[in-house]
C-alpha cells in the first residue's frame, strides 16, 4: 500500500503525473522535454519517472520529493 503523504514513485508513469495540472509546471521547471514530444504521447502510459530522469539526468529524488509536497492527493 502507497504512503499517502508520497504518492508519487519512481514507477509512477507520465501519464499518471500529468492528470494533476500542477504537476505540468514542476515538470517544465526540471525542463522534461517529454511534455512536448510527439513520441512521449504516445508512450505516456509506460513512461515512468525513473526511466526518463535517467534518460535527461533530472534529480529524480528531488523531483519526487518536490512532487509530493507541492501536489496534493487529490486532482485539482
């Protein structure tokens, strides 16, 4: 079971993060050029935040952290 408090992960997929519009902004901050790759749609399911922090050598640590105490668990 996911810690409330910490609800995005490394598995956490693009498209998962991107059903909060908060998360758009965060990401843009860490200049994640997935946001406006015509492949990453398409993609966008199986795309976990580890992969693609790994792929640009983004913090993932800090972006989750920044995630999860900027983002709440609830859509907005």
């Amino acid at each position: 079971m996911k810690d409330p408090k910490n609800k995005f992960t490394e598995n956490t997929t693009l498209a998962e993060l991107l059903n909060y519009p908060r998360a758009r902004d965060i990401l843009l901050k860490y200049n994640l050029p997935c946001l406006s790759c015509p492949f990453a749609k398409i993609e966008m399911e199986d795309l976990k935040i580890e992969n693609i922090c790994k792929m640009y050598e983004i913090d993932l640590e800090k972006l989750i952290k920044e995630l999860n105490e900027k983002i709440s668990i609830i859509k907005k």
